[in-house]
C-alpha cells in the first residue's frame, strides 16, 4: 500500500534550508514549502566569505566549534567530502585553498545558483515574504502563522532560521520557544572587537600581526594573521577567530585586552640593534621605523615614544583595551541559540516530535573558515535524510 503523502515546512530560507529542500526534490512521499520572511531566499549565501562563498573546509571537527562534541556528530552525516560530492552533483565546480573550500569561479552566487537550479525544476514551493509569527504543534502537525494571519498546517517542519548574525530584526528564536524549546542566550561572534585606545590615526590600515587574547591578566590564545583597524575598533580574521574564543571560552568582557607583535620575526634584542644602527646614521626619531611598517603605523608607533624600550615595547607588545564587540549587526555568526538539550545530532529532531532545528539556529558556532556553513549543510542532511526515512517507510 503506498504510504500516504506528508507536507514539510522549511521555515527560514538560507544555506540549512535551501540545502534540505535540494536533497528532497525527489521525495515523492513529501510536499516541501520553504516559508521565507524576506523577499528572495538565499540572500545571506551570497554575503558569505566577502562575496567569494567559503562553503566548506576540509579540517573541520570538533575542536573548531563551541559544543564540539555536538557538531562532530552532526558532521559525521555528511562530512566535507561527502559535502562537496553532493555539491558537484548539482554542478557545483569548486578549489580549495589550504583546507578552505569556495566555489571554482570564486563568486557566492555559484553556490546559490545551484541549489536554485535543482529546486526549479521541482514541485517545491517557496513563499518568499511570509514572515512567520507563530508555530503551534497539533495532535497530527503544525499549524504556521504569517505576520499577515495566513495559516498553513503541514506534517513536519524544519526551523532554519539562521541566527541574528548581520541581520535586522531577528526573532526568530521566539517561534523555538513556542514549540517549548529552550533556548541559550545568543551573542556576536566572528566580529570586530570594539577598543578604547585612541586609533582613529590607524583607520583603515591593514597590518599582519601576532596577537594574543588575554582575560585577567591570563594568557588565553594567540594567533597570527591581517588586523584591519577602524576609529575605535580592530578587525580582520585573526581578530574574528579571537572573538569566537572570547565569547566562547572566556565568556566577558573584564580586563580583557589583545597584545600584538607587529615583527614577530625579530626579537627585542634584534630590534634594538636595527633602531641603534639606524640612529647612529643620523635617522631622525620620527623616521626610525620608515621603510619597516606602513607609514600610518610607523608613525603610530614612534609618536612620542621615550628611548629604544618604549619603541621595541610598542613594536613587540602593543597593548589594545578591548570592551565590548561591535554587536550582531556587523558579527559573521552566533553563539547561542537553540539549546542542544534533546537534540538528536543523527537527525537534528528535537523533544517536538516532528520538528528539526538545523544551522546557525542551534547552540553551536565554528570559527572562521567555512566551518559554520558545513554545519548547516550537514545538519540540513540530517534532518533530510531522516524526513526521507520516516515518509518513505
């Protein structure tokens, strides 16, 4: 007897959402609608990596996310591997540079494209502006309500609403609650760290760096790479990874301050030599560090510096007062969220019989490098892979 047809809402049009929907196009035991509150899905694909769409990295595991042992499970579904074989399926041609994944052409578009290609020629339905208020479970389902008082039932559903990161108005940890889930307060990560040194002079100035976090006086993490500076804040990857680590691990902001080495090559003892050489062919103070950092730098640092010591210090162990991050209107992604708590990471289902929570939605959040998209595309295959099963039967 053939089993009777379901219906699916994909609530949240984004990478986890389009990703479940590509995988049941040929379902023939499930009706999928993606509920979508703003007018065209996808669009936070396309900002993902600069434009350029980091969508997967090759070393992703446990140790490059919070509640690591939770995303190694998820990632155990569908790993980086497995990822970019579905993805070439649909005809995504992709390089990678390191341990970094982006698509062939280089552009986030790519990666859109396809997952709209293999959705276009399906029954799947997307009702894009349906900003939805309210899920209420049924004895059979779940009703959706709109902002506009439109209500659709359907058998099962899929909350992938991303998370606040880079977006206006979120609320969609309010639909979780509904449901009775709980939920782990959210805060920015991969973002630019807001400081109260006066570096207005440095903005817009990029420089490589070994920086290193310290909380209390405690050395917590170090880590190389470009610092971009803005009037009253610091940026850059390197500073996105030490935010995730702040956030993550240390958890506020008291006596928390970054030290960068601006030439992690020379040691004091080598700078010295090099600024009393050049002293002693009659360089001016001013013009010490001419020719060794940009200039914007340079003259950052040699300001008003008393002696050789000062200099090297400013050089070596530049101190940044770091107080708050710049918030989620300019953060890559989120901590927080749904609690893990009766999540299965075999399948993403929550205690709600019937409804799975996947991405950037639940408590669980990578560190730069396209960890955060691969655990949206392994949770939303998890949670695909287990609808399929159940309908199938």
């Amino acid at each position: 007897m053939k089993a009777k047809v379901k219906t699916l809402a994909i609530i949240g049009g984004g990478a986890g959402g389009l990703f479940a929907a590509a995988l049941l196009v040929d379902c023939q035991s499930l009706i999928v609608t993606i509920l979508e509150k703003t007018s065209r899905t996808g669009r936070k694909i396309l900002m993902s990596g600069n434009g350029r769409c980091n969508l997967s990295n090759t070393l992703a595991d446990a140790s490059r996310y919070d509640n690591g042992a939770f995303a190694a499970a998820v990632l155990a579904n569908l790993g980086p591997a497995e990822t970019l074989s579905t993805f070439a399926s649909f005809g995504l041609e992709t390089r990678t540079e390191g341990e970094r994944v982006y698509p062939y052409g280089e552009t986030a578009a790519s990666v859109l494209d396809v997952l709209r290609n293999k959705l276009t020629y399906s029954v799947i339905e997307e009702k894009c502006n349906f900003n939805c208020v309210d899920i209420r479970k049924t004895g059979d389902g779940f009703v959706v309500k709109s902002e506009d008082g439109a209500e659709l039932t359907f058998d099962y559903a899929i909350l992938a609403c991303g998370s606040g990161a880079s977006v206006k108005d979120y609320d969609a940890l309010g639909l979780a609650k509904k449901c009775g889930l709980g939920i782990v307060k959210p805060n920015p990560v991969l973002v630019p760290l807001r400081t109260v040194n006066n570096i207005k002079q440095l903005a817009g100035l990029r420089a490589e760096a070994r920086v290193s976090l310290y909380a209390e006086g405690k050395l917590i993490e170090t880590r190389d790479g470009e610092v971009q500076f803005r009037d009253g804040a610091i940026s850059g990857i390197v500073i996105f990874e030490l935010s995730h680590t702040l956030i993550t691990r240390v958890g506020h902001f008291r006596q928390i301050k970054l030290v960068m080495d601006f030439y992690k090559e020379k040691t004091d003892t080598e700078l010295d030599e090099m600024l009393t050489a050049r002293q002693r062919r009659g360089v001016e103070p001013k013009d010490l560090l001419t020719g060794v950092f940009n200039r914007k730098l340079a003259e950052y640092i040699v300001k008003d510096a008393a002696g050789n010591g000062e200099l090297i210090r400013r050089i070596k162990r530049n101190e940044f007062i770091i107080t708050d991050t710049l918030g989620f209107s300019e953060a890559q992604a989120s901590s927080g969220g749904v609690s893990l708590a009766g999540i299965d990471p075999d399948t993403c289902q929550t205690p709600v019989d019937g409804l799975y929570c996947i991405g950037e939605m639940l408590d669980v959040a990578g560190t730069c490098g396209g960890f955060n998209l691969q655990f949206a595309w392994s949770s939303a295959y998890a949670a695909a892979r287990s609808l399929r099963g159940r309908t199938e039967a």
